[in-house]
C-alpha cells in the first residue's frame, strides 16, 4: 500500500491547524510519508516544534499561496509556485504516491487538478464526492457536492458513474443510484433535472429514480446525484440540521433532567451520534474523475480533520476506485 502523500497546507483559514494535523498524522498512521511544498523555513520549525518526526517528512519550496479571494483559473495560471500547483505538478510524475490532500481554495483545486493531472477517459468536468453518514449505519455518496453549480443535464451522466464506481469501492454491491429531486415519481422535478433523468435510466448503472432531499441519510441510497449547486445545499442542510438537532437535544435534556441525574449514559449516546455527524470526522470531499486522488479537505481544516483526510485519500487509493471508474467510464465513451 503506498503511503506517500502529497499535502498543502497553506491557502486555508487555518495553516497552523493544518499542521498540527500534518504532525498528529505522522504519529497517528504508521509509515505514513509527507511531501509538503511551501515556505520550507516555516515548515520544518513549526513541524519540528510539533514534534514531527522530519525523516518521514519531504519539504519543497513554494514561495506562493493560492487565497480563496484569487479567481481560481488565474490563479492556477499565473501562481505556479504556490503550494498546492507545485503539489499537482510533483505529484503527476510521483508514482510512488497516493495522492493529494489540500485544505487551499476549492475552485483552484478542481482546475489544477483538471490542468495538471489530467481527466479519466469520458470525464469533462471533475466532481466533488462526499461521504454522507446513514441510519444504516453505512456511507452514501453524494455527487456533486460543489464543483460544478453551473452544469448541463449531460454531466450527471458521469457524476452517476463515479458515484457507483466510489460506492463500490467502499463495499456497496450494485449501489442504488438516485437523482436528488423534489418527489420520488418519474415526473418530478424540473427541466433539468426530467432531462437528467431520461439519460441516467439509459446509464449501466442500478438507476432507482428519484429522491427526495429528506431521505439523503435515510440508507435507502447509495449515491445521490445532482448539479453541485443542489448538493452543497443539500449538504449544509443536513450539517446545519446535525447542529440543530444537538443544540437543542442538550438544551431540553437540561430542561427535562431531574435535577441530580446521572444523565452521563445519555451523554455518552449523544456524543457517540454527533461524532457520526462531524464532517471533520468524515475527513473530506474528493475530486473525482482526474488523474490521481485528491481530498478536499475544508478551509477550516484543523488537526482531526487532516488524519483522517489522508486515511481516506490512502483508503480510496487501496479501495481500487480508479480502476472501477476508468471501467464504467469506458462503457459509454
């Protein structure tokens, strides 16, 4: 298994959390190795002053950062030694490594992944793919999640693909696909989402129609497709609705406890459901159909969320996600 990992730290709310992360991996995931570009002086003194073990860790210069203010296809263009392009362009001919992890600005992300890793065979716009818990106690997958808000009916086709072929790689067997809509019947829906509609039947997919937004953690589904702007909608609904549910269990528990309680075995339930819920926990967004694997993590990465992205970039790695996709993806080129 290959544990060579690719990770930008800068370009996010952040990079002091990042690399906390970064050290707390180190000592987290044995024979893990980092290659980091960036500012190298500061690197190496925050890493050693963390107590990072430096012999598994590789520092590249990179003078430039990519901020989220910069427009992303300038940016990609014009800062070619920033941290996360030169982690792109080392990482293209570094067959020894697993793939990306960068906390930077998402638009960057998904053009320099595009530009400089090269699309999967069929594969014009790359997708964002998260992780959704269920009460199955089981991932869904949800595509997109952010990438493409902007995008024709056509582009569901191969965010359907991904999808299944990401589900597969995570042990679902013949994984139900569904299209996010406003109501489970055939004619739900509007323009766009009939149209996508009519071509994922015709897809060599488990096709199962549509879905209502309210079943997203349900289990009935194992890949929920969508245009990225309805996704990351439908993704910060359900994170605002884990909050909102957790502020206010806690809030009438107080209310509704005898006073001297012992309310710890409640507790103990209840922080064992939320941390099913932390999208930190969840590690991070992956950019699927480039080259090679990348994690997306969120801007406001800190030192959970930096482990645990790079478990899932080196699970979806082993998973043999890649292959499954260039497989589905070549039955309809």
């Amino acid at each position: 298994m290959k544990k060579r990992v690719w990770l930008d730290a800068f370009g996010c709310d952040e990079p002091g959390a990042v690399l906390c992360g970064a050290a707390a991996a180190l000592r987290e995931i044995d024979g893990l190795e980092l290659v980091m570009p960036g500012d190298t002086e500061v690197l190496r003194s925050s890493l050693e002053s963390l107590g990072a073990d430096m012999s598994r860790v590789e520092l590249i210069e990179a003078p430039q950062t990519i901020y989220n203010s910069d427009k992303p296809t300038e940016a990609v263009m014009k800062k070619r030694d920033s941290s996360m392009i030169k982690a792109m362009t080392g990482l293209r001919s570094d067959a020894g490594a697993a793939g990306l992890v960068t906390a930077g600005s998402t638009g960057a992300a998904l053009a320099g992944s595009a530009a400089f890793l090269g699309r999967m065979p069929g594969v014009v716009f790359p997708a964002l793919a998260s992780y959704l818990p269920t009460q199955e106690d089981r991932m869904a997958v949800l595509v997109d999640c952010g990438a493409n808000v902007d995008c024709r009916p056509e582009a569901l086709k191969t965010f359907a693909l991904l999808g299944a072929a990401l589900a597969e790689s995570i042990g679902r067997s013949d994984p139900k696909v569904a299209l996010v809509s406003v109501g489970t019947e055939e004619g739900k829906g509007n323009a766009f989402s009939k149209a996508a509609f009519a071509m994922l039947r015709e897809m060599p997919i488990n096709f199962v129609g549509n879905m209502e937004a309210r079943d997203a953690v349900s289990g009935k589904y194992d890949v929920m497709v969508c245009d990225g702007f309805t996704g990351n909608v439908l993704l910060k609904a359900v994170e605002g609705g884990a909050l909102f549910v957790a502020r206010t269990f806690m809030k009438e528990l107080g209310k509704a406890a005898p006073k001297g309680a012992d309310t710890g075995f409640v507790n103990a339930a209840f922080k064992a459901t939320m941390a099913k819920m932390d999208m930190q926990s969840l590690g991070g967004a992956m950019i699927l159909g480039v080259g090679k694997p990348v994690v997306k993590l969120h801007g406001s990465a800190n030192e959970r969320s930096v482990p645990n992205g790079i478990r899932q970039l080196l699970e979806l790695e082993m998973s043999g996600f890649s292959a499954r996709a260039k497989q589905l993806l070549e039955k309809t080129v």
